[in-house]
C-alpha cells in the first residue's frame, strides 16, 4: 500500500477555492456569447422545426391559424417557450454529460464545478439552468452571477 505524499496531503485539506482557478468575467462573457449565438441559431431552428413538424402532424389547423391569421402574440408565446426549453436542455445537459463544459467553456478552456470542487450532479446543472431564467439574471454577470452562488457553483479554468 502506498503512503501518500506530503504533497497529496496538502491538496485534500486544501479549500475548492484555492485547489482551482476561477474563471475570468472576460471568459465567462465569452461563454455567454458562444451558448447563447449557438442556441438562437442553431438549436432554435432545430427545435423550432421540430416543433412546427409536431404541430402540423398533431393539430394542422392550430398550425394553419397561427401562421396564416398572423397572431402575433400566440407566434411571441410559442418563441418564448422554445427559448426556455432550450436554455433549460442545453445548459443542464451539456454541464451534466460534459462534465461542467458547454460549448463555450470548452472553447475558453473552462468548467463548472460544485463549490465544493466536485463535479456538478444533475440537480446542481438543472438549478444552474433555471437560475439563468429569472429575468435580469445575466446582469449579474458584472458581479457574481446568481446561478453560481444561488446553487453554490463556480466556474474554473481547466487545467
């Protein structure tokens, strides 16, 4: 059996904080602005075919009427509604499946990280994503953002 070093040692005791380096507001706006590029384009569209295939199968003449009578408030509602499905399956899939990383964390080198240094669990990446649904949230991002310290999660470099 292996003895463990002195060094080892020092790294269990240490605090997360101190085990990792925060990611800067300069890298997190670029993760910002990648995941959100990437989900108003790309998977909007996606999901916004898939939504207008299932409702023209499942009910043509809501699809008909929505289209064509140019409601614009039904058109407002149902864009809305993409858009939260979105954030909330993008951001909590891709931070559970990929280890803390989305699109933009893995371009700019970083991950979240429960503030306890672990990994985030399917909750921690689901609460991030729901935090990032209260209006003005991405405000917060001048200082500390609410989706880190609401759900005690932090976003590191990596090494």
């Amino acid at each position: 059996m292996d003895t463990p070093t002195t060094h080892d040692l020092l790294d269990e005791e240490m605090h997360p904080l101190f085990r990792f380096t925060q990611a800067s507001r300069g890298e997190r706006f670029a993760n910002y602005l990648i995941d959100n590029l990437l989900m108003r384009f790309a998977l909007s569209y996606l999901t916004g075919m898939i939504v207008g295939k299932i409702g023209v199968a499942v009910a043509p003449e809501f699809m008909a009427r929505l289209i064509y009578e140019n409601n614009m408030m039904n058109l407002l509602l149902l864009s809305y509604l993409i858009a939260i499905f979105n954030y909330i399956i993008y951001y909590t899939l891709c931070e559970k499946l990929f280890k803390g990383q989305t699109l933009g964390k893995l371009i700019t080198k970083t991950k979240a990280i429960r503030a306890d240094g672990e990994e985030l669990t399917f909750k921690d990446a689901l609460l991030r994503s729901l935090c990032r649904l209260v209006p003005f949230e991405a405000f917060s991002g001048f200082g500390d953002p609410w989706h880190d310290t609401w759900t005690k999660t932090m976003v590191v470099k990596t090494k």
